[in-house]
C-alpha cells in the first residue's frame, strides 16, 4: 500500500447558524453531532455487524454491516 492508496476523511462541525436553521437542527448541538457522527463512523468501519445508540442523529443502526471493510484504520482531520 502507498501513501496515494490511503482515504483522509476531512470534516468539520460548520460555523453559518442560518444552514443549519434552514435544516431545523439546533446550532448548539453541532459539536454533540459531530463528534456521535465520528464514533457512528468508526463503529462502522470497525465492527460487522455493528449496532450504534443514536442520541443527536436521527438514524437507527442496528446489525449495519459494511462490506468491504476497510483495510487499515481511516484517519480522520477535523478542521
């Protein structure tokens, strides 16, 4: 494997209050929302198959498989 066959996921919890007014999620709960979104994410990619509590997200994961899985860790930058 080379540095170019490695998938960075890049993300961030948003800063315009008006989008995520416009989506009718409350502005406060971003960061909650991220950081269960990344432990969604890595429960996922680590587990088959996998069942995840959602406490901020609306989305019921229960016996989610991915396949493939992926082969090394994904790193994730939050910027």
């Amino acid at each position: 494997m080379t540095e170019c066959d490695v998938l960075i996921l890049g993300a961030g919890v948003g800063w315009l209050e008006a989008e995520f007014e416009a989506l009718g999620v409350p502005f406060k709960e971003r960061g909650r929302r991220m950081d269960e979104g990344i432990g969604l994410m890595k429960a996922v990619w680590g587990q088959d198959p996998v069942t995840f509590p959602c406490n901020w997200i609306e989305a019921k994961v229960e016996g989610m498989r991915m396949q493939p899985m992926p082969v090394v860790p994904i790193p994730i930058w939050i910027g």
